[in-house]
C-alpha cells in the first residue's frame, strides 16, 4: 500500500487499500504474507518498496499484490521496468482495482494496453505543451525563469578557494546544475 501524503494515512488512503487487497486475498485463495505501507510524495527513495521487492525477488513470495497501478509506479516505464524484473523472477504483479494479474496471458496483456495509453497520452501532453510554448514565446511572453545574475567575480574566487559545486550553490542560492552551467560557459570547470 503507498499513500502520498500523511493526511491519506487516516481513512480512505490505507485502509481502503488494506480492505480491497484482503478481499482480493480471500476471493482468489491467495496467501497473505504480509501488508506493507508507505508514506511518499514525490521523493524517489521508497524503502519500504524496495524492501518487499527484494524478498519477493529472492524468492520469499509468488508476487506482489497492490490496489491500482499508480501505488506500485511513478511513471510508464518505472511500471514496465518492475514489472520486466518481476517476469524475468517468474513473480505475479496484481492490480486489484485495475483488475490486471500479469500472471495470466489477458493481466500482461491489459497492463500493456494501459501502459501503452498512459505513454501515448503522456507524448500528446508534451506536445500541446510545446505548441503551447511557442505559440506564447511568438507572442513576446517569458516561457521560462529570468536568468540570475551572478558576478563571474564571485565564482572564481569560490572555485580559487576550493569550495566545493554544492556549497558554491548554496551560498549563491542558485541549483547546483545552474552553477555547473554557468561555469561551464566561463570555462571554470
């Protein structure tokens, strides 16, 4: 179960999860080895996710069961990538509220469709955004963050001190990649 806020935590997130996944267990005579949550956003570390990927890899489970696609991947081909490396173990992913088990010739066949609408849908979204975006930048409107000022001064004494990118970053309060790019172009990297 993956919740992405600690407001989802209490009512409808994990335990409509909890439910539906036991109901799904009992309906279809599936062991439950256990039922594992997490609590992310947008962060990319998933300790807990990875924790029961692993066990399921090594062998300690026939597959992982979760309530909707969204819950196990962030994206098309995080989804594709998991569910390659559960194939090759031999390993079931189910959906329960998609209603896809990939141990069966229709679940990998729907996970597929999905995966391929999710992706096709996300390809026409980049490009309204970047019809949009020139339609705009045509008009005269700034599409983008001015660009910050920095005295090229200021960065080659902190480069002469030995400061490290990171903390140059910090005292210019820019993000390190603006900092490398700006090196970059006064050839100080």
């Amino acid at each position: 179960m993956r919740v992405s806020s600690v407001s989802q935590t209490q009512g409808y997130g994990l335990e409509v999860q909890r439910r539906a996944i036991e109901q799904y267990c009992e309906v279809h005579g599936h062991e439950l080895l256990s039922i594992e949550g997490e609590v992310k956003s947008a962060i990319k570390s998933r300790p807990v996710f990875e924790r029961v990927k692993r066990k399921i890899l090594e062998g300690k489970a026939d597959g992982l069961i979760a309530y909707r696609l969204d819950r196990v991947g962030r994206s098309v081909k995080d989804l594709a990538v998991i569910a390659d490396e559960f194939q090759r173990a031999g390993k079931a992913l189910i959906f329960v509220q998609n209603a896809i088990d990939t141990s069966t010739p229709e679940g990998k066949l729907l996970f597929n469709l999905l995966a391929a609408i999710a992706e096709y849908e996300r390809t026409l979204l980049l490009e309204r955004t970047k019809a949009g975006r020139e339609l705009a930048e045509k008009q005269g409107k700034i599409c983008h963050r001015p660009r910050k000022e920095i005295d090229p001064r200021i960065l080659k004494d902190l480069k002469q001190k030995g400061v490290s990118h990171r903390r140059m970053a910090q005292i210019l309060g820019i993000s390190r990649t603006t900092l490398l790019k700006r090196l970059d172009e006064l050839g100080l990297r």
